[in-house]
C-alpha cells in the first residue's frame, strides 16, 4: 500500500509534514484511523494525542494537540491544530 503524507499544522508553523503508513486522530466523536486511500473526510478535534505509525506494526509517535479540525483528502492527511506540542 503507498504511503500516507500527512501534515500537521499550527497557527505559527508546519509542524510536520511526512509520508506514513498511518494516522490515529483525537476527534469530536472518537479516535479515527488514516491510511492512505482514505475516503474523504473532515471532523473537528478533541485534545489528545495524534498517533503517528510510520510503518505496519511500528510503535506511534505521539503528539499531543488542542483543538482544530482534521481533513482527508485525496491529497493525504492535513490536521490544522490550534496548538501541538513537539517533542524535543
């Protein structure tokens, strides 16, 4: 299966922007899974966590997030967060 670009995104700076095998998301209605071919998609998010899977079975990279809004697209994964905070 191809790769996954996902961005994450905050009012100061892009955050991140990588391909990847898959995105756990916080949303309004519950955590929601992306790999790419993913139908397209927009949901508002909850503070928690963004679970970033670079490849099957690999352990996540967790970024914590407040706020903001998620959007699939035939383009990827693009999470504009009102706030991330990046590990050092």
């Amino acid at each position: 299966m191809a790769d996954l670009h996902f961005e994450l995104v905050t009012p100061e700076r892009l955050v991140r922007s990588d391909d990847v095998y898959m995105v756990v998301v916080p949303g309004s209605e519950g955590e929601f899974g992306v790999l790419a071919g993913h139908a397209p998609f927009m949901s508002t998010l909850r503070n928690g966590d963004i679970a970033i899977y670079r490849t099957a079975g690999a352990e996540p990279e967790r970024i914590p997030v407040e706020g903001g809004f998620a959007e699939v697209s035939d383009r990827g994964l693009t999470v504009l967060a009102e706030r991330a905070e990046v590990p050092a």
